[in-house]
C-alpha cells in the first residue's frame, strides 16, 4: 500500500489550488490515472464535494483502485448513526 493518495478534485470540477486551466478532461483524468499507478499510486483521495468525480471515475473504471470518498457531516439525529 502506497502512503499517497491521488486526489481527484480537478477531475470534476474547477478547484482553484495551484491550477490554472480547470476541469481536467475525461481523457486526461484517464492518463493520469495510468500515470499514477505507474508510478505507484493505489489510492484515490475523492469527495461528493468535488462535483462530478465521482461519476468520472466510475465510468473509467477504478474497481483496482483504494477509493477514499469524504461524506459530508452526518446529522447525529438523524438517526443513521
């Protein structure tokens, strides 16, 4: 298990950290996937909060991958706890 996790915020939106060109392209979001496994990456850091990530990495195919997901909080009433 490698100790760095992937993140995956620009593959679904415009996340403004030290990026300059947006949204990352379906075809692009692919090649970095195979890059970073090449290199030795197994987990990929994602969250509900990153717009459509989710959705794109479902349809690439991440089943090989460790897919940490954050939720947002979780109402303590809400009885699902």
């Amino acid at each position: 298990m490698s100790r760095l996790a992937l993140g995956t915020a620009q593959f679904g939106a415009y996340y403004r950290v030290a990026n300059q060109r947006g949204q990352v392209s379906f075809q692009e979001a692919k090649e970095i996937l195979i890059r970073a496994r090449f290199a030795g990456f197994d987990t990929i850091d994602t969250a509900i909060a990153y717009g459509d990530s989710e959705q794109r990495l479902g349809q690439i195919g991440v089943s090989s991958w460790r897919v940490i997901s954050k939720l947002p909080q979780i109402d303590a009433e809400s009885g699902d706890i």
